[in-house]
C-alpha cells in the first residue's frame, strides 16, 4: 500500500473525454477494435484514465461491439482508482461511500493521520478512496492483463457479482485504518 501521485479531477477528466471521443468517433467508421484496442494497451501499461474509458465501455457496452460487464466494468474502475485517477474516485464515491462513513466516524484514526500528515482534510476522500481500491485489487488479485483476456460476455448487474466487490471493500477497510494509523 502506497500513497499515489494523484492525478487531479479535471486533468482525468479532459483526458478521459478525449480518450472516449476518439473511440466513439472510430466505432462510426467501422474501427472500433483498433482504437479500443489502442486504449486498452494504455491501460496496462498503467495510464490509470485510459483504465478509467475501458471500465465504461464495459459499463455502457458498445452495441455491435462490446457487451456490457460489471465485473470487467467494476474491475476496470477499481484498478484505475488504486493508480490514483480521482476522476474515477468520484465515479466510485457511491459504492465507496459506506467505508469512507465508518472510516471518518472513527476520530481516533482521522486524528492520528491528520497528525501525522498522511490525510490532510483537503485529500482525504481522494486518500482513503485510493488506499480502499488499492487494498481491493490486492484481495482481488485484478491484474489488466488478465482483464484484456477475459471473454467479453454479457454480464449485467447483479448483487452476486456485486457482492466480491463489497466483501473486499468490507475487508479492505481494518487493512487501510492499520495502515493510516501506522505510517
């Protein structure tokens, strides 16, 4: 578990526009594959927003192209908040947000950090939410690329496949409170 060099809300942002423009506009001229293709080699080779585009094609889908997949989706996402993309953070804040309640409800650890300068009241739910995600794809063991070759099937929603992504958030969380109080 590391503290991430984040790369902030609005870089993320424009560069995940630009990155899902361009495979939009390939999808109208028959080229999806080549450009997806493109953006998933970005992807593992860390570019955490091209992670943050191939985790919403797998949650939109791309009819004639690719299915919509949670897992795939949810991996995606996870995989590119743990690299420190606060774009994606806040597209997780929701499924995140129980952790962050019960880990900023325990003053004794929030004191301690702030003290110890690892969470500054500006950072903290970029440094939490990193930290979780970060634990996750560990307990997860999601590695990108055994992501690309997984079969693109369709797989939507379902409190099942939900459910490994909450038990690991749910053992994530004593992980990353030893950890801010420790270091």
């Amino acid at each position: 578990m590391d503290y991430k060099k984040f790369i902030d809300k609005e870089t993320a942002r424009e560069k995940f526009i630009k990155y899902r423009k361009s495979i939009l506009d390939a999808s109208e001229k028959g080229k999806f594959d080549d450009v997806f293709s493109d953006i998933c080699t970005k992807a593992l080779e860390g570019d955490a927003v091209a992670q943050d585009c191939v985790a919403y094609f797998y949650n939109k889908g791309m009819p004639g192209f690719l299915k919509v997949n949670y897992d795939l989706y949810m991996s995606w996402e996870v995989l590119a908040c743990a690299n420190g993309n606060c774009f994606a953070i806040e597209k997780l804040e929701f499924f995140l947000k129980y952790a962050l309640d019960v880990i900023f409800s325990v003053d004794a650890v929030l004191r301690d950090a702030l003290r110890k300068g690892n969470i500054t009241k500006d950072n903290g739910i970029y440094v939490i939410s990193n930290l979780l995600c970060e634990s996750m794809v560990d307990i997860l063991k999601i590695n990108p690329k055994e992501l690309i070759l997984k079969d693109n099937t369709y797989l939507p929603f379902s409190t099942e496949v939900n459910r490994k992504y909450v038990d690991a958030l749910e053992t994530s969380m004593p992980i990353v409170v030893r950890y801010i109080i420790s270091g």
